[in-house]
C-alpha cells in the first residue's frame, strides 16, 4: 500500500472525524473507502456519459465502470438514459459480445 497526503478543508477533516468515531475505525480506513467509492463513481459516471452520447456500446461502458452487463443496464434506468437501439450499435454489440 502507498501513502498519499493532500490538504483539505477543516470542515471535511470535522467530517472524517465524525464518520471515523461513529464507526470506531481509523480516519486512514474511512478515506480510503470513500477514495475507493468516488473512483468507481466517477468511473461509472464517465461511462454513462460517453454512452448517453452514443460515444461507446453498452458493453464498453460497462467494462469501463466495472460493472457487469446487467449492473450497466440497471444504470441506464436509474439515470434515465436510453438504451441505444440503431442498426449500427446493435451490430457493434453483437461484434463485441463475438469477439470480432
């Protein structure tokens, strides 16, 4: 494991502080946990977008986020994106799923 520091504000560091006694672990686990979720957050959201601008296939930007298919599929429901239906995209699927 690698140390990293960075400066941050007083009233996120109250924060980290509170979230760490009301879990009675270390502030260093609660950072990393929240690092660990803000990386797949933004992975996830960088994603969705290149998909909502029809930039990847369903498929990619669930290898993107790190999710599986279906996980993909549930976000595009949640965040009410469409799901990709032109001849071309679902032939980039069908080219994905083969390995072609």
């Amino acid at each position: 494991m690698e140390t990293i520091s960075s400066r941050v504000e007083r009233e996120i560091l109250e924060e980290l502080e509170k979230i760490s006694k009301k879990r009675g672990v270390d502030r260093s686990v609660i950072i990393r946990e929240m690092l660990k979720e803000g990386i797949r957050e933004f992975k996830l959201r960088e994603a969705l977008e290149l998909l909502r601008e029809r930039k990847i296939t369903v498929w990619r930007a669930a290898e993107m986020a790190d999710v599986t298919y279906r996980e993909i599929l549930d976000c595009l429901k949640q965040y009410n994106i469409p799901f990709p239906v032109t001849l071309e995209e679902i032939k980039s699927e069908i080219k994905e799923i083969s390995g072609d």
